[in-house]
C-alpha cells in the first residue's frame, strides 16, 4: 500500500521544484505533475506532488495522520 501525505507548498524554485510544509517538517519536492502556486496544498508520494488538494481537505487530512501518529505513540 502506497501513502501520499498532504503538505503545503511554501516555496517555488527554478525547474518544477518546490518546498513543502507537512506541519512539522519543511521538504524539496517536484512539481512535475501537477500545476501549483504558493500557498496550495498537495499529497506528495516518494517526492513527487501528485495531486492538488483544498486547503481545507489538506488541513483534515494532515489532521488526520497527526491523531493516527499520536494514537501508535500510546
């Protein structure tokens, strides 16, 4: 099974690359696949953004991950 994980894009650099945001951690991905502006929220899967979210829908679902995290810490 294949986990793609919503972040924001903070940052667009030269070439398709871009800087996201997961809430806790800041990451270089690639752009090549969807078509993003700053500010945007995508799932990104093995660093590549694949798909373009909501914010909304990325908020809940980063939400959503973090309850999941903190529920294996138990």
């Amino acid at each position: 099974m294949c986990i793609a994980i919503p972040a924001e894009v903070v940052e667009i650099r030269d070439g398709n690359t871009g800087i996201v945001d997961y809430g806790d951690l800041m990451q270089e991905v690639r752009l090549d696949l969807v078509d993003v502006e700053v500010g945007d929220f995508v799932l990104v899967h093995v660093g590549f953004a694949i798909q373009k979210l909501s914010r909304e829908e990325g908020l809940e679902t980063r939400e959503v991950f973090r309850q999941v995290y903190a529920a294996m810490e138990e």
